[in-house]
C-alpha cells in the first residue's frame, strides 16, 4: 500500500532527508521518499500497518520543522 502526504511549506533539503529517513524506521514502511521539490512523502507500507502511520508521520515531520503542514493525499 502506498501513502502520500503534502508537506506545504518544506523548504529544506536537510530536514528533508532526516525526516524521510525517520519514517524509514517506523514499523511496517518498506520505502520513504520526501521529494523537496514537490514536497511530497510518498510511503510503501505493509498491508494493514496503515492505521497509525499518519499520526507518526506528523510527529515525525513536526520534531524537524514545526512550521510544516502535513497533508494526506
């Protein structure tokens, strides 16, 4: 399954990078790709694993840069 959120306002590379590789580590997620240019996360995800990813994705973005808004598409 795969997930994908908006991070409105992402404007740096290095954040970027730190957050793509947190959400790397969270149980279930097989793939974490932040693309800084669209701002986008897109998330490979076990089969029903899905249930908390959005809340720690949240958590994981707001901990880098607290002035993103995490959207999911």
């Amino acid at each position: 399954m795969t997930k994908t959120y908006i991070l409105e306002d992402l404007d740096c590379a290095h954040c970027a990078g730190k957050i793509e590789a947190d959400v790397a580590k969270l149980e279930g997620v097989t793939r974490s790709v932040v693309t800084l240019l669209t701002q986008k996360l897109v998330v490979d995800i076990e089969d029903g694993k899905a249930g908390a990813l959005t809340k720690a994705v949240k958590k994981i973005v707001k901990k880098y840069e607290p002035d993103v808004t995490v959207i999911e598409k």
